[in-house]
C-alpha cells in the first residue's frame, strides 16, 4: 500500500485563507468547501466538478488547484494533475504553494512508477527505516517520514525477493488517508482512502480495485 506524507491534498488542507465579502468570492469558497466534504465521502467525481466549478469561479484562488489535482493523483490521471497545476500557474503565478505542490506531484509520480528495484531508500521522505523477521523466513522492512509516519512497507520473501510494497499518504494532521499495495513490478493491486470528521476522527474506509470498482 503505498502513501506519501503531504501529497498535494494535504497541502491543500493547511492553506490559509480568509472568508471575504463579495459574492464572486464567497461562491468560489462554498463550492470549494463542498468538494472538500465530498472528498470526506469519497464521491470523487461529485468533487471533480465542484473543484472545476470553483475555479471557474475565481480562478485566482489557490485551493481548488490544488485539491483537485490531488484527486487526478488519486486516480493515477498524472497529465490531469499537471495540466490544473499548470493552469493555476499559468492563473496565478509562481507562488510557493503552487511550486511545492507540483514538486510533491513528481515525488509522487517517480515512487508510483514502481520497479522491481526499488527499495524503501528510494521512497520520496523515508528519513528512517526498519526492518521486522517473520516467522515464517519471510520480512519486511519500514519506511518513516520525518514525522514517525510509515509512509511504505516493502515486503520479502525467504529468497529476500521483493513480493509487493505499499505506500502510504498521510495528511496535515498526520490520518492515514490513502493505502496503495503494488506488485514487485509496480503494478497496482488494490488501494484503499479512508476518511476523517473535522475532529480527525475516522469516518470509514473504502477499498478499490485499480479499475476503481469497490471492494466489498
């Protein structure tokens, strides 16, 4: 299962931005807050079409961008979340947050990529790792962001033979919000999101296939 810390929705979850005044203004807030509570309710393409609808909008609000792009990584749609980083630049400007999020998008294009070579080291964020023997010959061996968050696991065969890895995506708040477990040959087996109240209490998880069928 396979989940970076900060990945762009995460970003997108800490901006700072004030309600303003005007109506053009707040429309834009209050789609955007919607695509936000559909996220929660993992209906992605009701939230698809508020983030567009919000940055149609006010195209100079950083947010929407920024969240939907994070949905179009989700879905593994890579020239999606360049192009509406790109818009946002193009819209917006080099801003810090617009060059972070699009450097976290090649971070987290370059691990989902995935090979039989890659290892835990090569993880974008690992700081620590460790490893753990299994009773039966078999091991795996964690990887931990700067926050103590295990944001993959790779695991071996008795043969130390790469079987499958996960990586994980934690947000702001350090939840766990999206698992993807990939083969040794960076095939996508089955990733799962999980979603969280304003307490960041859990609200559910959800599990699909790579076709995005739920697992039931």
């Amino acid at each position: 299962m396979k989940k970076i810390i900060s990945i762009i929705l995460s970003l997108a979850l800490v901006l700072s931005f004030t309600a303003c005044g005007t109506k053009g203004e707040a429309d834009w807030k209050e789609q955007y807050d919607l695509g936000m509570k559909y996220v929660n309710e993992s209906k992605v393409e009701e939230a698809i079409l508020a983030f567009s609808k919000s940055i149609e909008l006010d195209p100079k609000q950083i947010p929407p961008y920024i969240a939907l792009a994070e949905i179009y990584v989700w879905q593994e749609n890579y020239t999606a979340a360049d192009e509406t980083l790109d818009k946002a630049v193009a819209e917006i400007g080099e801003t810090d947050e617009l060059l972070t999020a699009k450097s976290k998008l090649e971070d987290i294009k370059t691990a989902r990529s995935g090979s039989d070579e890659l290892t835990v080291e090569e993880v974008p964020g690992v700081t620590e790792t460790s490893r753990v023997d299994w009773s039966d010959g078999t091991y795996s061996v964690y990887g931990y962001d700067a926050d103590d968050n295990t944001i993959c696991i790779f695991a071996y065969d008795t043969e130390g033979r790469l079987e499958l890895y996960q990586l994980n995506t934690f947000d702001a708040g350090g939840n766990l919000v999206r698992e993807d477990v990939y083969s040794a040959d960076g095939v996508l087996r089955l990733y799962g999101i999980h979603t969280y109240d304003a307490n960041g209490n859990s609200t559910g998880s959800t599990y699909y296939t790579p076709d995005g069928s739920v697992i039931e």
